[in-house]
C-alpha cells in the first residue's frame, strides 16, 4: 500500500543517509569492525539508531536497495579494504576492495575507498542492517575516516 503526506503519494520510502561525523580510529587491524555511523542526514521513518546501535530497522516489510561506503583516509599503507551489509548480526554480502600499495606521505589524497550495494528482503518487524569493514594496513593506523563514508538505503515501490 503506497504511503501518503499531504495528498501526496511517497515513493521510495521508508529512505535513510547516514555518515560518521569525526574518523572512526582505533580500529582493529583486518578485523570486521561495525561502523559507528552517528549522523542522519536523511531518515524518512527515524528507524535508523546512529546513537546506540547504528542500524537500521525499518518498520515497512519489503525489498530494500542499501549501499555503503567506507574510506580510511589515516594515512595508512591499505592493502585489503572490505565493506560488507550485515543482516540482523551476520554478514549478508560483502565486497574486497582495491589493493593500495606504495603509500606516500606526499601523497595529496591517500584514502582508499570501497563501495557495495545489495537488495535484501525486510520482514518489516524485527530485520536490522548495519554497515561493518575491515582494512589491512601494513603501517598506519586502520580507521574509516568520516570524508565519505556512509551507509544508506530506501524502500522499492511496489
């Protein structure tokens, strides 16, 4: 059944955006860490929680499109960057980003960034999603820096 505001018909929503407001540090290295997003830029339905929990649980049953980016822009020599969806605790899909080798101070950008998107089924009551990567450094420190990285999503019409 479509969702209405004002007279008007809502498509593709529930929509959430959120981001990290300040890098995420202290990061284990090459272990899947849950990315701490703590800022909404968008959340049609406030179902996503970027105080405690840093998921998103819409509360409207269907098929939802989600992509997440993670970048680590600490000034790290990256060689495995990951970023994976998790569906109520488990990795549901996951992507291997680019290897980054030969890091350079000098370097005017030094971020390593991986994006991935997926279509999942939402049971509308208790499914959740969060974003969670996993960077290999050789020296620096593992970190997903707040630049560009984000987890969002909506709801397909239909």
């Amino acid at each position: 059944m479509p969702l209405y505001a004002n007279g008007i018909e809502q498509v593709n929503t529930p929509y959430f955006e959120a981001r990290l407001s300040t890098a995420q540090t202290g990061i284990s290295n090459g272990a899947w860490v849950k990315v701490q997003l703590n800022q909404k830029n968008y959340d049609s339905g406030t179902y996503f929680d970027n105080t405690t929990n840093y998921r998103y649980t819409p509360l409207v049953a269907g098929k939802y499109y989600f992509t997440g980016t993670i970048i680590n822009a600490l000034n790290a020599d990256t060689t495995i960057s990951m970023v994976g969806i998790y569906k109520n605790g488990s990795r549901h899909e996951g992507m291997l980003g680019t290897h980054r080798t030969d890091y350079s101070s000098s370097e005017i950008f030094s971020m390593h960034t991986t994006t991935f998107s997926s279509i999942i089924d939402m049971n509308g009551t208790t499914d959740y999603v969060e974003l969670w990567g996993l960077h290999q450094v050789n020296s620096g420190s593992a970190g997903f820096g707040a630049e560009g990285t984000m987890f969002k999503g909506f709801k397909f019409v239909g």
